[in-house]
C-alpha cells in the first residue's frame, strides 16, 4: 500500500513505467475494496486504500497524456492494435471524412464506438478523493505531511477530474460513440452536494461563500494533485458555480444524479461485486435530504424534499434489504416534515425538532406488526 503523500512529486521513472491491462484490473479490483470499506469504522484502512487508488489512477493519466489532450504526440509509443493486452487503452485511429469522394464509394457515417477506458478511469479517479476527502474531514490526522487536513481540496479537486472527463477527446467528439458512466454523473453530484453543505456553512459562519469553489493552491509539478490541475480545462467550471445560488447549484446536481441514475445498473457485477442499486438511491437520497434540511427557504425545502422521495420511489421492496428499508422509511419521514413545515401544517417555525420518539411512532405507523392468521 502506498504511503506516499499525494501532493508529492513522485519519480518521473515510476509515472512513465506504462500501464497494462492487468494494471487495470488490479486498480478495478483496489477500487472495489474502497467503496466496501468506504462506510466502515476504520477510516485509516479507507485513507489508505483511497490513497493507493489516487497514485495508481495517476500512473494511469501521465501514462496516456497524448490520447487525454487529443493530439498524440508519439504514435510510435501507442500499443500495436495486435496486442491484445493494451487494446483497451487506445483508441480507434479516427481518419477526417473527405470532403470529395468517387461516386463508386460509400461512407460509413456510423460513429466509432469506444470502451472509454479513460472516462471510466476519471470516475474511479474522482469518487476516490471524494471519499479521501471525507474521511480526512473526519479525522485531519490521517492526512500524510503536505496533503490538506480538511476536505475541501479533495472534494475541488475530484470536481476538476470529472470535468475533464467529461471532456475527453472520446466525449466531444462525435466521431465516437461513448457509453455513459453512470459512477461519473452520481459522483460529481455527491461532490457537489457536499459543497453545497459547505457553502451553506460558510454563508452561516458569515464567510465569502462565493471564493469556495474557486480556492487554488500550488501543488508539485508531478504529484497527483498538481497533475489534475495541470490537466483541467482553462476556464474551470467551477468559476461557474462561484456565481450560482444555492437553487442552481441544486439544480445541476439533482440533474446529474438523475443522469447517473438513468444508467446506473440493477445488479453486481464484476466491476463491483458488491453493488446494491437500493443502497446507491438511499445514499443519494440521504446526503441531498441532509442538505435539504440546512436551506433557509421553506419553499426551497420542500422543493427538494419531493425530489428526494421522488428517488425514494425508485426503491422496490424486492430490491432492499431490512435495513435499507427502515433507512428508506425514515428518509421518508425526513422529507414529511420538511414538506410540513413549508405548508405550515402540524409543524411551526418554533416547534422543536423531530425526535426520535416521533419517528419510532410514525415507524410503528408504517411498518405495522402482522396480523395473527385465523
């Protein structure tokens, strides 16, 4: 497991080593192991594990520059399309249409379809300093010397990887025809909703919310971080976001999680084994509610309290487990009482807070106990 820091410079020699196909799969299969350990208690195995996926993703970025930028600049360096073992990294050799051609000759207008390694490689890239940067704000001390203590980095840091997933060479141009990556949309939507959270701390705290998402710091030249920084788009999106309102970044990130849930799969798979489609919508649907709760407006609350359970509708009671649907039902009732607190009803701007006695008595109401059969 790496201990090394990921604002370090590592070796130039160890960056360009290249990466195969079974590089590939051992970073698939590390990956995997994060998000299973990801809502344990240990954070130091978390920290750990995250931190070895971060250097192995970016051995993979410094080790396909050229197709990441779009203009390759030593073909001869390119895989042969005869091996088999590196195929998946290359992309098709994609020839301009001619504007002139003999009438005898037809053209092909159907676009190339590639297995987009590289846009997978962002999204795996990207959830992994997510989860770096949540567990680091839970416990500073974890954090290696020159790597931030607070989670903010990384959280800004995995917004600029998924822009620059988003516009790969594969992505933009129409040439290719690429599969969405549903772990890339629910990703970048988690990292702006934590920002979200932050951003309303900050105005809370009577802070410049407006810099939060346009905070740089200098990173070495060859380290994970500055690499990112390095190859992010010039006119980031996050100047964007700076400008938008708690509303429209709502917005774009309910969109996106809308787009991840389109194509997010019903089952395991061999990617990851340990998948549950019920547990990624009541994720979703817990971080956006505990958001939700935070807004000042009451209309802004119930707003987004009917998206949530829109999400919650999703889950079928075949696909959850027991304690997915207790979580599922008091998400439920999370939402209940924003709602009731916008309209006014049962519920005032002086009441106290939800209890837990309330919420065991709506439970009761909810799941009631068997009927004794005749």
């Amino acid at each position: 497991m790496s201990t090394t820091s990921l604002a370090q410079s590592r070796p130039t020699k160890i960056l360009h080593a290249g990466f195969s196909h079974n590089d590939w799969l051992g970073l698939k299969a590390l990956f995997a192991k994060a998000v299973r350990l990801f809502n344990g208690v240990k954070n130091q195995d978390v920290v750990a594990l995250t931190r070895a996926v971060i250097h192995q993703c970016h051995r993979a970025l410094v080790s396909h520059l050229d197709i990441i930028l779009g203009s390759p600049e030593n073909r001869e360096r390119q895989p042969s399309k005869a091996s088999p073992d590196q195929q998946f990294l290359r992309l098709p050799e994609h020839h301009g249409s001619p504007t002139t051609l003999p009438p005898q000759l037809s053209v092909d207008l159907t676009p190339i379809r590639t297995n987009d390694f590289l846009g997978e490689l962002h999204g795996i890239l990207g959830t992994a300093l997510f989860f770096f940067g949540k567990t680091i704000g839970k416990d500073g001390s974890l954090a290696l010397p020159g790597e931030p203590d607070t989670a903010l980095p990384y959280w800004l840091s995995a917004l600029d990887v998924f822009e620059s997933g988003y516009n790969l060479p594969p992505r933009t141009n129409a040439s290719y025809s690429c599969r969405e990556h549903w772990l890339l949309a629910v990703s970048d939507s988690r990292v702006l909703i934590a920002l979200i959270g932050q951003f309303i701390t900050e105005k809370e705290n009577k802070r410049g919310a407006g810099e939060l998402f346009t905070r740089d710091k200098k990173w070495a030249r060859n380290s994970p971080l500055g690499t990112i920084v390095a190859l992010r788009p010039p006119p980031t999106q996050r100047m964007a976001l700076s400008l938008m309102t708690v509303s429209e970044l709502m917005l774009i990130a309910t969109d996106q999680f809308m787009r991840g849930i389109l194509h997010m799969p019903h089952h395991a798979s061999a990617d990851f084994p340990h998948f549950s489609r019920a547990g990624e919508l009541l994720t979703i649907a817990t971080e956006v509610v505990e958001v939700v709760e935070r807004l000042p407006s009451f209309e802004e609350r119930r707003r987004w309290a009917t998206w949530v359970q829109s999400v919650l509708n999703l889950i079928k009671p075949e696909m959850s487990t027991e304690g997915e649907a207790e979580r599922c039902a008091l998400t439920r009732l999370r939402c209940t009482q924003l709602a009731q607190q916008a309209h006014g009803a049962e519920v005032t701007d002086g009441s106290p807070a939800f209890s837990t006695h309330d919420a065991e008595l709506l439970m009761a109401a909810a799941f009631p106990l068997p009927l004794p059969s005749p």
